[in-house]
C-alpha cells in the first residue's frame, strides 16, 4: 500500500512540474508576442507621423478607413504589448482586441486594407498556441491539485 501512494505522489510531482514548465513557455510565448507587437505598434506609428514611405500612408493623406484603422492600432498594439508583458490581465484583453482588429482588416475588409496573411497567421499561431498552453498547464494543474 505504501508503495502506491509514492508513486501517486510521485505522478502528482510530475504532473505539477508539467504544469509549471508549461507555464514558463506561456511566458516566453507572450514575452515574444509582446515584443512583435511593440515593432507592428511602431510600423503603425511611423504611418501616422509620416515617416512610412509612400504617399498614401501620410496620416493626411490615408483614406478613411485607413485613418480609423491606423489611429485605433496605434493606441491598442503599444497598450497590448505593455499589458502581455507586464502579464496584466488586460493585456490579454487588449491584445486579443488587436487580433480581431487586424484579422478583420486583412481577410473580411481585404479589399480595403489589402491582405497581410503574415500579421494574420501570426496573430492566428499565436493565440492558438497562448490558448493551448494556458489549457494544458491548467488542466495538469487541476489534476496534481486533485491527487
């Protein structure tokens, strides 16, 4: 009998530990995210200050939509790489804010905004994978806790 209940607390160490490795790679995931967004945050900024080449990325010279567009992720995408990488809980808010934004520019509004399939595979990838991990770590998590 004692034999078993080293190895059920042996198994629950394991399952613990698991959970705790998973919970570091969901950091450097995020950490990385963050880091992506903060350069798509300047990219943005350097349309709306004008420094981006081309004249139809002058904030005075975009159209509408790309006005709309450009002054909204240039607020949230800073925002959204501040909170991921403070690991705020609204970080995660605000970048999945970012995400639906940008999804939506480049595959439903494709015709105005032109395709980036790059920027949405990427945001896809990563949320995914954020949700993937942030299941596993928790579920093993639940399961060390309940051994």
């Amino acid at each position: 009998m004692q034999h078993g209940t080293t190895a059920l607390t042996g198994e629950s160490a394991r399952e613990q530990g698991l959970a705790v490795v998973l919970g570091r790679m969901e950091s450097v995931l995020v950490r990385f995210v963050s880091l992506v967004l903060l350069f798509l945050a300047i990219r943005y900024w350097m349309r709306v200050t004008g420094y981006y080449t081309g004249t139809d990325f002058r904030f005075d010279t975009m159209s509408e939509h790309w006005r709309i567009a450009s002054a909204s992720l240039s607020v949230l995408l800073p925002v959204a790489a501040l909170g991921l990488w403070g690991r705020f809980s609204w970080g995660m808010v605000v970048w999945f804010l970012a995400v639906v934004q940008q999804v939506a520019m480049h595959t439903w509004f494709a015709q105005l905004f032109g395709r980036a399939d790059m920027i949405v595979g990427f945001h896809l990838t990563t949320l995914f994978a954020f949700l993937g991990l942030e299941l596993a770590a928790r579920l093993f998590a639940r399961r060390a806790r309940q051994k």
